[in-house]
C-alpha cells in the first residue's frame, strides 16, 4: 500500500471516554482531528465537553500552558463518520467494544477513507485478526490500544494483524512517540498483553472475595500498597529476578497445593531455577541484567520506590476511597 511519510489529519471515531482522550492528545501535538460519533450533534456535544475538560486540566497544571487554545484549534465535530474521516492520514476507532458494532464502523471507515490512510482500533481485547475481516485494505489496520485516562497514561500497545503491512506499524509507532507515549510492539491475542494481565489480577481478586478471604477494599489497600505500588515503576518479570526466582517457585509449590493445576510452577521458570539462573542475586533470572548494573538498578529501585511513597503521601488519599 501506499502511505503517506507524514501524518497531519486525523479522525476519531467514537468519540466518548478513550476516543476522547485520544482526540485531545492528537489535537494537543498539532494534528488536526475530526471527531465522528452517531450524529453531528453528538461529536459537536464531545468536541465542547474535551475543550472545556483540556481548561480544566491547563488550569490544574497537567497541561501547558496555552494547551487548551491548541487542542481547541486542532479539533472539529463532524456531522458523520464518513465526513470525519474523509481526508484523514489516519483514523483512530474508539467505538463500544461489541464485536459486531466494531466490524460495522470498521466496515463504513474504510470504505469512506482515503486508501493511503491507517486505520488504529482501541480495542480492549477482540483479535485485530478478527476485526481485519471487516476493513477494507486490512494491510492498514491493526491494533492501537491506549489506556485510559488516555492524554496521561505513558503507554500504547501496538498490534499488528497478519495481514498489517510492516510500514503501516512503523508508521503508527512513530506517530505514537510524536505523541510523547512509549509504544509497545505485542503480537495479535485476544486481550494482547496489559488485558490479558490486568483482567487475570481482577479475576483472582474476585475470586478473593467469593472465598471470603478479604473485601474488595481491603484487596485495593493490599494492592495499592505491597506489590502494585511496585508495578508503577517496574514489571513482574523484573520484580521477579529482583525478589528471586527460588522463592517463586517455592511459593507456586504451596500455592498449587491449596488452589490446583492453575498455581502450578510454570515449566519455564522451573527450568530457569534448575539452571540456576535464580535472578539478580544469582546473576540472571528471566532479564539479563549486567553484573556491573546491578548495585545501580538496586539503588535506582530504593530512591525510586521511596520517591513514590513521598508523592503518594503529598497527593493524599484518592477522594471517596
Ligand atoms: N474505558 C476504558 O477504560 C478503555 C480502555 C482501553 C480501551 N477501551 C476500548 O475503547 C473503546 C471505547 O470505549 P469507551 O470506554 O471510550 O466507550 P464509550 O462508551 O465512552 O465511548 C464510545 C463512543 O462511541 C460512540 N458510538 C456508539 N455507537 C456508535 C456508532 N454506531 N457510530 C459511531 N459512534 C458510536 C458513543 O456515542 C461514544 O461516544 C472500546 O473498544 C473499549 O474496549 C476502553
């Protein structure tokens, strides 16, 4: 296919809680953005709604100044979907996550754009193969999946489709970091990776409930505070080399006891351990962290670890919670 080097129009279509957030952060670096939803009305009533949010957020400080006046300038309510992403370079689809909802705007998206134009779905957790069916030209289509409140959360999984030409994501990574976001190449699973993981925490923590072992506030306390306060800054397998590999297992051991087949040790982590390869006090586990790192990431983790704990304690605790 043919892609144009530079992205300049965009369009979003759906344009609610993500499509939103994704249209402020296209429209803040100087893309234009064309707003498409059910009705004119409905993308005009969005358009006012992330201006008057982007005041908000310029006038608490989380965006520049000035931020507000660029975004407003940038973005414009369309009277259609057809109308909003006829001229876009490239298009963001934002709709409701029900798999015949998505093929439908995907199928009136691509038929309305221009051919040269890259087409990033948000969803959550449907495969990008399975959506491609309903694109027209599916070699520009694939996954781009921001997290929400989209305009601060630092990452986008970008998931290609078999059919996704390899210049289509370059070109959706590069535009990514133009956005200043961090974006991650996963392959084409259902629910990719952040979901894949985050909806089985959820599943346990349920489960947690159910078993009568704590409440649902006592769960977000255990979690804001021991281990997910590690996850803002690092992820599991780095945690995990960092606590040891030996521990981990053993811990599976006990575990699989109590709850079964789904707490068995994995075989790859009981092979990394009969290596000997226990993590950082062994020198590796899963990542390879250089001997002469290794007092840096430790003391790297302690400054930031207590960094975080000295602005949670300055935000104070989350209003109602
Ligand atoms: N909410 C989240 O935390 C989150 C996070 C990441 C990804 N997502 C994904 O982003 C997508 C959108 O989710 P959301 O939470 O922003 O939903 P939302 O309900 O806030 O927004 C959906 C928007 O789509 C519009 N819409 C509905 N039917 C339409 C149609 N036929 N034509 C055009 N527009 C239509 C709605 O009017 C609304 O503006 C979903 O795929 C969801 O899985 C959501």
């Amino acid at each position: 296919m043919t892609t144009k080097d530079t992205i300049s129009t965009t369009a979003v279509v759906g344009s609610g809680y993500m499509g939103g957030g994704i249209a402020q952060v296209l429209a803040l670096h100087g893309y234009k953005v064309a707003l498409g939803d059910v009705d004119g009305e409905t993308a005009e009533r969005a358009r006012v709604r992330l201006v008057e949010q982007a005041r908000d957020f310029e006038g608490s400080g989380l965006l520049p100044e000035g931020a507000a006046e660029t975004i407003e300038g940038n973005l414009v309510a369309a009277a259609s979907i057809e109308e909003a992403v006829e001229g876009a370079d490239y298009i963001a689809e934002a709709v409701p996550e029900q798999p015949d909802l998505k093929a439908s705007i995907l199928r009136r998206v691509s038929g309305a754009a221009p051919c040269h134009a890259i087409i990033g779905t948000n969803t959550s957790a449907i495969p990008i193969g399975e959506l491609a069916s309903s694109v027209t030209g599916p070699e520009r289509f694939l996954g781009v999946h921001w997290m929400n409140p989209a305009p601060f959360i630092p990452g986008v999984e970008l998931i290609p489709g078999e059919e996704t030409d390899p210049r289509v994501l370059e070109r959706a990574e590069q535009l990514i970091q133009s956005l200043g976001k961090t974006p991650a190449r996963v392959a084409d699973t259902p629910g990719f990776v952040a979901n894949r993981l985050q909806f089985a925490l959820y599943k346990e923590a349920v489960q947690i409930v159910d078993d009568g072992v704590a409440t649902p506030e006592q769960i977000d306390a255990v979690v804001a505070n021991t281990f997910g306060f590690r996850l803002a800054l690092f992820g599991p397998f780095a945690i995990g080399d960092m606590a040891g590999l030996d521990v981990y297992e053993s811990a599976y051991h006990t575990l699989e006891k109590a709850y079964g087949e789904r707490f068995a040790v994995p075989e790859a982590l009981a092979a990394t351990v009969r290596e000997g390869n226990i993590g950082l006090k062994s020198g590796h586990g899963f990542l390879h962290v250089a001997p002469e790192h290794k007092a840096a990431l430790l003391s790297h983790r302690d400054n930031a670890y207590a960094r975080l704990a000295q602005l949670r304690t300055e935000l104070g605790q989350a209003p109602g919670l």
